[in-house]
C-alpha cells in the first residue's frame, strides 16, 4: 500500500464545480488546496465541458495526484439536470483517465457518510468536519469546495484501512476507536 499519495477529489456540476486536493504521509492527511471553478458566466453547455476538462487536466498536470475520487450523480427528478451533470462527471474523469489516474467513484450518501458518520448530513456538517480533521483556518466561500474535497477524503476512509487492517464507516467510528486523534 502506498503511504505517501495524493488525491484530487471533485464534486462535479455545471455551475460551481468543487475540488480537493490532499497529501497522505504516512498515515496523516495534509490539505493541498481546495476551490471551486465558476461555471455559470459561460453561455452554452459545450463550453462549460471543455472548461470543467481543462481546469481539471490543470489540476492533474500540476499537482500530479496518484488517485481520482468523484462524487457520482445523484438520481433526481429533472433526467435533463442529471444528463448535464453526467456530461460534468464524465469530462472531468476524461481528465484523470488522460493522464493514467485511476478513477473511483462515490455516491453523495457514502461521501457524508465517511466524513460524518451520517449519509443525511447537510453540506455545513460535512464542511465543519472537514475543517476539525484538516485543521482549515478559513473556510471557502462556496462549500462545493469542501464537496470536492470530502471526495478526497471519503476515498481515503475507503480505501486505506488503519494500523491493524482495520476500516471504518466515518470519522465518528474512527474517532470512537482513537480517541486520542480528536483536537481538545
């Protein structure tokens, strides 16, 4: 298993698209940086595509992560919004897979339910999370920011278990376990 990685995490949309960037060591999680990309000024649905593409292609080429985690379309009412939103997704995956990124992928429900322990949890609760766990002295103004880097992070949760083969649904269990790595 790799000890020293780094994972780009987005949360993709056609409006504000968020991103997360974390550094592992070991077995602690550093904030690289995280921000979201405007999207809404740009007039068709074309343009946004190729613009969600090249900042995330921008994303990779720089900061060169090991591992891609995106944050799957959830089902909802309106086929058209999902449609946009899966075109969003695919682009940005386009990016990752350009560059030989593996690519997982969560569904919103699994993302809370790593960061908070709750798969209901509202954007605020995952984001006040976020900041405890990766000490984030100022919070972004768009929390589609926190978004992309709670994919990040939930792909951590997910796919590196702690010392002793152990893994753990959320922050809450791992918290219940090692109650020593909860700031006091």
């Amino acid at each position: 298993m790799q000890t020293d990685k780094i994972i780009l995490g987005i949360d993709p949309a056609t409006t504000i698209m968020g991103y997360g960037l974390i550094h592992i060591k070991g077995n602690k999680i550093e904030l690289i940086q995280m921000g979201v990309l405007h999207l809404s000024k740009l007039g068709s649905h074309e343009l946004k595509l190729k613009k969600i593409f090249v900042r995330t292609l921008q994303l990779v080429e720089e900061y060169k992560p090991d591992e891609f985690a995106v944050e799957a379309p959830f089902f909802g009412k309106n086929v058209q919004s999902m449609l946009k939103l899966g075109r969003a997704q695919g682009v940005a995956m386009s990016a990752a897979l350009y560059r030989d990124i593996p690519i997982f992928e969560y569904a919103p429900k699994k993302i809370k339910m790593a960061i908070t322990g709750r798969g209901t949890a509202s954007k605020e609760q995952v984001a006040a999370m976020l900041q405890s766990l990766l000490k984030i002295k100022e919070m972004p103004k768009h929390l589609d920011a926190t978004d992309g880097l709670a994919a990040a992070v939930c792909h951590y949760f997910q796919r590196n278990p702690t010392k002793g083969g152990k893994s753990y649904t959320g922050w809450g269990a791992f918290l219940k376990d090692n109650p020593d790595k909860q700031k006091t």
